[in-house]
C-alpha cells in the first residue's frame, strides 16, 4: 500500500506553491496526497517564520499528535530552528529547509525504511528512530516546478524568484528563504504552458520582491509582457511589489496588458519616515504617496491594498498617527494589518525599545476599525458604481 502524506500549510502564497512542489514530487515517487490528516501515516507541516504567532501555532498542533503519526517539519520553520527542532518535540523525524524540499521524497523512504524495521535482540527500539534534517542548500534545481501538480483546476501560483535581499529590518525572510534568485524567464513560461495544457486559465507570479525580477535582458515588465502573450491563458496577476523597485512602467503594463488584473498589492509598513528609515524600507513616506498617485492616475479604477506594521520598536504615538493619516488619505481597498513580532536574528531585535502588548494591540485594534471603515465604503461605492 502506498503510504499517506497530508500537507498542512501555514503563511503566504510562497508557500502554498511549496506545498504543491512537494506534493507533486512525493506523487512521482509513488507516495499519495490525502486530504485530511486521519487516514494520513505522514504530516507535513509547511511552516512561516514572519511571526512569533505563526511557529507557536505549529508547536502547539504538532504537540497534539503525539506519537501516533510519522511528523515533518519544512518550510522557514525548519530552516529556522534546523536540528533544534528535535529538542523542541522528539515527535519530529525529519526537517527540511525551504531550499531543501526537492530532497523530501529521498528523505522520508529513509525514516520509513527505518520504521519499518524491527529492533535486534536487546536494541533499544529508540536506536531505529533516525532523524534527518536537510537544511543547507542554497539553490532549488529548476525540475521541481515541472510536476504539474496544482491544487486548483483553474488557477496556478508559479514562482517568478526565490528568496530576498533586501534586509528589512524586521523580517526573517532573507535569512531562511536566501538571497535573491531568479528564475529563467524560458521556464517559467514553460511552466505556464504546461499548467494552461492541463486547463488553467489563470495565473499568479510570485516573489517577495517581483519588480526586481531580472533574467539577462528580460526585467519585469518584459516577463509580463511575454506571460500576456500566452495563448490559453486568461488572466494573470503578481505578488508582491516593494516599493522602491515598483515604476511607472509597470503601472503602464497593468493599464495595457489586456489579460492583467488591474490590481497593485504595495506594502507601506509605516507612514512615519523614521520608523522606515529603521525598517530599512529605503523610500520614504512622501515617496510612496507620488508613487500610489501615478498608479492610479495611469491605472483608472484599479485596486490597491497593502501591508503595514504596527507598534514596531520606539514607535511614538505621533508616529502611529502618521500612519492612520496615510490610510485615511490613501484608502486603500485592503489593508493587511500586523502587529510587531521580534524575530530572532534580525535588526529589528536589536533596537531597545519594543512596545507593550497592550500598546500593540491598542494601535492594531484602532488600525484596523480605521481600514474596516474604508474598505466598507469604497465596496459600496464600487457596488453603486456597477449599477
Ligand atoms: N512582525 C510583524 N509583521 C511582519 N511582517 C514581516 N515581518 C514581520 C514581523 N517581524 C509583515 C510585513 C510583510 C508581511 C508579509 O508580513 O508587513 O509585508
Ligand atoms: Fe521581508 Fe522586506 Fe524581503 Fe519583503 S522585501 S520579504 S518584508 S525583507
């Protein structure tokens, strides 16, 4: 019988695409993909490191299996954390890096092989449970996207790069997820035409940082120019633009390309140019406004939303005000809204000075009552628009 592997991911669309990359590779080695955990004999979880929040959900739900299911760790967690996580819960048999994961099949034939074996006269069972941790590899080979395994029928998350350079001071990513990669622009069309082969019509780019994208003479706005292109497909969005990369040629590129969604998702983080001067954002708050302002003056009607930060170290309340201001000025259809989470091996950590929960929460609770607000009433005005 074919063992049982339930994937349960946690954070962003990064890695939900993850998630089907280990998917389709574990079914080409004959393992199957339940749907739920019960009938499962292996879990994998697909962890996020961004915040404290996320790991002590996923500590907390691999405690609750107790024994009875072979678990994984991958994901920034894994990478995070590498073989400390078996001192964290000897429930753990393997844990695999972000830049590991092409391994995870080869990786769990071994814990099986090994589980399946009974102890020799006198063998402590303990000396048949080996642990495997795959956390050291800085490149993905480029195969594991081909497996043309996508969850949805009609819509596919395809990579565009991997990793991040950018260093904000808060944010785990450019250390679990690696420097800045890109991926060819041949094979991510290739990629495309073999998922629209299997029927879907729809397409997101992904990458922490999408505007930075470069594959010798082809920049961005040159890949959707090419993903437009594409015979079969129907519509296609990206995720996600920092804003000192984002430009007019872009903006240009969702007003002209007929099959781009006109949606822009452009994290602000903070309105006060002191607290992203500590971010390490490299714009400031003025400049994030001119920008917004072409988007829209050159994409009519199109959406914006956003993610923003709040309570970040030494954050004054007149600084937090600043950033409510930008809101109500800006009223962005959405607004991811987080409250400050420290993040070992970061800056951000370092900087003396971090608020209390209950100020956090304090300013997260007026933020988001704020954007509920607008996000309310520009649904309504877009409803009375359609009439
Ligand atoms: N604390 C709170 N929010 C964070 N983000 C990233 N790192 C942290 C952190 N340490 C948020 C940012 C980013 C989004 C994906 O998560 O707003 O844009
Ligand atoms: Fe993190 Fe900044 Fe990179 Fe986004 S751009 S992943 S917030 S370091």
């Amino acid at each position: 019988m074919n063992k049982k592997v339930f994937i349960r991911t946690f954070g962003c669309q990064m890695n939900e695409r993850d998630s089907e990359v280990i998917g389709g590779l574990l079914k080409k080695s004959g393992y199957q993909i339940s749907a739920t955990d019960k009938e499962a004999d292996v879990i994998i979880f697909n962890t996020c490191s961004v915040r404290k929040h996320a790991e002590d959900r996923v500590w907390s739900l691999i405690g609750s299996y107790k024994g009875s299911k072979i678990i994984g760790l991958v994901g920034c967690m894994a990478q995070n954390y590498k073989e400390k996580a078996f001192e964290r819960d000897a429930n753990i048999s393997f844990v695999v890096g972000p830049q590991d994961i092409d391994k995870i099949p080869e990786v769990l034939g071994k814990i099986l092989e090994t589980r399946g074996q009974s102890p020799k006269n006198g063998d402590s069972p303990l000396l048949l449970e080996r642990k495997i941790w795959e956390a050291d590899s800085s490149i993905r080979p480029e195969e594991i996207y081909h497996t043309g395994f996508y969850q949805d029928k009609n819509h596919a998350y395809v990579v565009i790069s991997e990793g991040c350079s950018n260093f904000c001071s808060y944010c785990v990513v450019p250390y679990v997820r690696g420097p800045l990669r890109h991926r060819k622009s041949k094979d991510i069309l290739a990629e495309i035409q073999g998922a629209i082969a299997q029927g879907i019509t729809r397409v997101t780019l992904l990458g922490q940082n999408v505007n930075a994208y470069l594959d010798g003479k082809i920049n961005f706005n040159k890949l959707l120019a090419q993903v437009n292109g594409l015979t079969g497909l129907k519509e296609f969005d990206f995720f996600t633009s920092h804003p000192k990369d984002a430009n007019i040629d872009s903006f240009k590129a969702i007003r002209d390309l007929d099959k781009l969604v006109k949606r822009l998702h452009l994290p602000l983080q903070s309105g006060s140019d002191r607290i992203l001067k500590l971010m390490n954002r490299g714009y400031l708050a003025k400049e994030y406004l001119e920008l917004i302002d072409s988007y829209r003056k050159i994409v009519k009607g199109g959406l914006l939303t956003t993610d923003i930060i709040v309570g970040f170290p030494t954050e004054t309340e007149k600084e937090f005000k600043e950033t409510c201001n930008l809101v109500k000025e800006t009223e962005f259809n959405a607004a991811y809204l987080f409250k400050y989470s420290s993040r070992p091996g970061t800056q951000a950590e370092k900087i003396a000075g971090d608020l209390s929960r209950e100020e956090k929460e304090k300013r997260h609770k007026q933020i988001l009552d704020l954007q509920r607000d607008i996000s309310k009433k520009l649904r309504h005005k877009r409803s009375h628009e359609k009439k």
